[in-house]
C-alpha cells in the first residue's frame, strides 16, 4: 500500500458497505497533491454476480410499486442531496480535482436529473385507442426491463451517474452502477443516500471494478440493459459486447468539439465563451471545446488578441483555494499524456502560443496540474486535431471559408458537440441544419440539453439507437407492450379468415 494511502473504499451491496475480496486495488489519487490517498478494491466477477443478484431479487418488489409511490422516494432522495451538497461537492472535488463551484455545478445537472424523474407517473403514461376496431380497444404501456446496469467515466463522478440510475430507477427497474474506479466515492455516497430516502435494499448497488466488473455486467444473462459512458475504445467494446449478449446498449463516448467563430461575432462574448469551455473542469468534459475554427484571418486575429491574455493570466491551484479557476487533471498519467500530445504539436509544427507545460503551483509541486495551452494554424492532420486530448489544451483552426469550416466538423469521427458565434441568423440557421453533430450551440459554447431533454452525440460518439436522460431515457429504460382488448358484450364479428387492415380483428 502506498505511504499516503489513508482509507480503503467498499462496495454497497443490497444496503450496505461490503468489503472487496479480490485482493486487487485502484489507486485514487488527491490530484492537486500528486498523492494516492485511497484506494477503490477491483470487484471479481462473484463479487459483481452478487449484486446482480441482489438487484434481481430488489426487482419484482420495486416494479410492481406504483410509480407515484416511487417518485416520493426520488423527492426524498432530492431533498438529501440538496441537504449534502456540501459534502458531495468536496468529496467530488478532493478525488477528481475540479473546483468546488464547478464540482456543485455538475451535481446540480445530475439532481435536475433526479427532478425530472420525480415526474415518472407522468413520463409513463401510455396510450390508448379506442374502437380501433368494431368494439376493439387497444392501448399501449410502458414497463421496466429489469436489472439495469450503469458504467460511468471519471470526469463526471456525480452527474453521469445521475444520468442513468434515477430514470432507471424511477421507472421500476433496480441497478448496478460501476462508476470509474478512479473517483468513486461520490457514487458510493449516493447510493447511500437513495438508501436513507426509503429506497428498498436491493434496488441500487455499487461495485468498484475495472475490465473484470464491466465484462461481467456485460455478459451476465440476468443484466437487461447497459449504459456506458467513457472513452470510444472502451464504449465501441461495451456496446459489441453487450450487444452480442442481447442486452440493450447505450454507449456515449469521446469528443471533439468544434467551435466555429465568424468574423461578425461578438469578440468579448466569443472570449468568454472559449475560456469556460476549453479551460472549466481542465478539459476534462465531453463537451469541452478543444478546436475553435475561426473563419478568416480577421476573425482569428482579433481573437486571439483578446484571449491569450486571458489564458496567461488564467488562475490554476488546488480545489481548496476558493480563487482558483482552474485545478489540476486526474492523476499522473494523464498529465503526461496530455504533456506528450503538447509535444507532438510543436514537432508538427503548430504555433505554440501559450504553453502550459511546466507549470508550478506553489505548495502543489507534485500536483497534476497542466497549464491553460492554445496552439495556433494548427492543421487537420495534427495529432492534437485528430486525436481527443481531453485536458486544458485547445486547438485554433485557420479556415478560409464558412463551407470549409462546416466539411471539416462534418468530416471529423466524433460529433458530440459543436458551436457557432455569430450575428448572422442564416449562417446560424444553416449550421444548425447542416453540421453532422449531436448537440448544436448558437451563441453557446456548450450547448449541454437540460435534463427534460436528451443528451448524445453522432457518428463515433455514441453507440446505440438512444440518447440518454429525457424522454429518450425513458424509453431506453422501459420496453413497450400493446394490449388489444374486446369484450363478450362488444359487437360479434364472427370467425375471420383473413387479415383486414383498420377491419376486424
Ligand atoms: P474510460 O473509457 O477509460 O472509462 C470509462 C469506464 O470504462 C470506467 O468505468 C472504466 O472503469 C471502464 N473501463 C476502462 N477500461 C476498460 C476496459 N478495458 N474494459 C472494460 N471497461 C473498462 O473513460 P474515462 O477516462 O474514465 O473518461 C473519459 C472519457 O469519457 C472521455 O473520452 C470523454 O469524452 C468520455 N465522456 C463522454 C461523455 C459523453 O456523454 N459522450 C461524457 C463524459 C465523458
């Protein structure tokens, strides 16, 4: 165990804290120290099995709940999580690194989650015809699937799991989340406090785990459905393997996310705009801003001069510093790699105008901290282009025309999210109608769908047939069921033969 290592994580295991057995560990590190301060246990496949099994044997008593009983546990749950937001917040912050204001933010997008499915007996209404034939009525129902299963990525350990487990959950369906073995406590307390609302043991567990949990979650014959959420190599596995084992699959991935910025655009707005999009969180979010396409010198020029000085004198430090803006990346690794991709963009000769390298964060000199970095006339063959660096590294694309700016985004693999600064309502109207990309800003670095709506990305973004949360997690949690109904009363057609379309039945 490492010298630092001060506290041992667990699992929780139809309503209680259960001790890992595997005898593998992950390292959870305090990134603005530079230091692995826990350690999460690594669940073997019987560990995952039995919280299966926990959840199958949650499932026929939760579903058969009626849904206005169990939208009272989820106003309860809310009620908590407001109550914790404090704890919450630092605990999120103390594993992960990102500010407090910004690790509150994102555990608001997830409780907005959790409002949203306070609405369940409204979201599950059905539908119903009457005389669809003559004294035939049918009507249609949403029901749960069962064991439901959710595989989160590090840089939201709070809010994607609220994607998933509360419309799951509020749906009448019971869940296994295995959040990133990196930063896992937030889901750990969560699920604690779903507990305390008066959620039945049982209904949502947790396991810690990497490769060896998810392939179990993958593989098991009583898992009905998974949501992923992480990197495109792993999701596009989750979602062939899931897949190929008849579970439905939901899988949002990578990011590189494009902002085109036009000559005519508010300059001051556009400044502001790429500072919290490229730098909140150290880039560390799928909607980040990593490429901004200005189209034509001018517009470059006179961005840039408002927005390096911001960079340069943008404030990085530790989450426990209420002035920082922003913290330091998740662990060692990472803070080499994106170190390593910085090279590569100075060996292929893009413009290194503000290098964030070799900062130094007084009293944090171990810390994984990288500076606030923008390249300039960088080309789509880059690797800092092509590739998702997923830290505080952004890219600035010159383009020579709108219509080129639009087939470089259109020809990009990901296409989770995109932006345009402008004016010009057509321009705006066109790119909203064109580009091939998930979740469109106008004006809008992040255009990020509130929890009443769905969130998902295009092309190698997102595996599936189902955005996530809204309306679409709804009905990505359930599964349709339609009941034609006659009575003895109704009117007799007597026996037929033959298949009338809008006839008898
Ligand atoms: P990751 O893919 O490394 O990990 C995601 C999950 O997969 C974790 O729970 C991890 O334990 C598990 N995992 C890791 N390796 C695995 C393997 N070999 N087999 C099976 N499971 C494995 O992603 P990350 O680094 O935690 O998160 C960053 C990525 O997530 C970025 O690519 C980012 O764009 C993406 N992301 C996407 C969205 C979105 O909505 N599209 C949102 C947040 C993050």
């Amino acid at each position: 165990m490492d010298a630092q290592v001060t506290q041992t994580l667990y699992h929780y295991i139809n309503g209680e804290r259960v001790e890992g057995t595997s005898g593998r560990f992950g390292s959870i590190y305090n990134p603005a120290l530079g230091e692995v301060t826990a350690q999460a246990p690594l669940a073997s496949g019987d560990e995952v099995r039995s919280a299966i099994a926990a959840a199958k044997a949650a499932f026929p008593a939760w579903s058969e709940i009626a849904p206005a009983r169990r939208a009272q546990v989820l106003f309860r749950f809310r009620e908590l999580i407001v109550a914790h937001m404090d704890e919450l917040a630092n605990l999120l912050s103390s594993e992960h690194g990102k500010t407090l204001d910004d690790a509150k933010g994102s555990i608001t997008r997830g409780l907005e989650v959790v409002e949203f499915a306070c609405g369940i007996p409204q979201l599950l209404k059905g539908e119903y015809s009457e005389n669809v034939a003559g004294g035939v009525d049918s009507f249609s129902m949403r029901q749960p699937l069962g064991v439901c299963a959710g595989i989160t990525p590090f840089n939201f350990p709070a809010m994607v799991p609220m994607w998933m487990f509360p419309i799951a959950i509020a749906c009448g369906n019971t869940f296994v989340l295995k959040p990133s073995e990196k930063d896992p406590s937030c889901g750990l307390r969560l699920a604690e406090l779903f507990s305390e609302a008066g959620l039945p043991n049982g209904v949502l567990n947790v396991v810690n785990g990497d490769k060896e949990a998810v392939d179990t979650l993958l593989t098991d014959p009583d898992v009905q459905a998974i949501s992923f959420v992480g990197s495109t190599k792993i999701g596009e596995y989750v979602y062939h393997t899931g897949c190929a084992h008849n579970k439905r699959v939901q899988a949002l991935c990578g990011a590189k996310n494009h902002m085109v910025v036009m000559e005519d655009a508010d300059m001051n707005q556009v400044t502001d705009a790429v500072m919290g999009a490229a730098y909140g969180s150290a880039g560390e979010r799928c909607m980040a801003i990593s490429v901004v396409v200005a189209v034509g010198d001018a517009a470059a020029d006179a961005m840039m001069e408002k927005l390096v000085p911001r960079i340069e004198s943008l404030k990085v430090g530790p989450y426990t510093d209420p002035t920082s803006e922003m913290g330091p990346v998740i662990s060692p690794e990472a803070q080499s790699r994106i170190k390593d991709y910085i090279d590569q963009g100075v060996a292929a000769g893009a413009t290194l105008v503000v290098d964030g390298r070799d900062i130094a964060v007084n009293g944090h000199e171990n810390g994984c901290f990288v500076g606030a970095t923008i390249f300039d006339h960088v080309k789509p063959d880059m690797s800092i282009y092509s590739d998702e660096i997923f830290g505080p590294v952004l890219c600035v694309v010159r383009a020579e025309s709108y219509d080129e700016a639009v087939r470089m985004i259109n020809d990009h693999e990901y296409g989770n999210g995109t932006a345009i600064f402008t004016r010009d309502g057509d321009a705006a109207r066109n790119f909203a109608h064109r580009i091939k990309i998930g979740m469109v800003g106008v004006n809008v670095p992040i255009p990020v769908p509130l929890a009443f709506h769905s969130f998902g990305g295009w092309k190698r973004s997102l595996f599936g047939d189902h955005f996530i949360h809204g309306p679409e997690g709804v009905r990505f949690n359930t599964r349709m069921k339609t009941v034609t109904t006659r009575w003895p009363s109704g009117i007799r057609s007597g026996a037929v033969f033959n298949f009338k379309a809008g006839g008898e039945h």
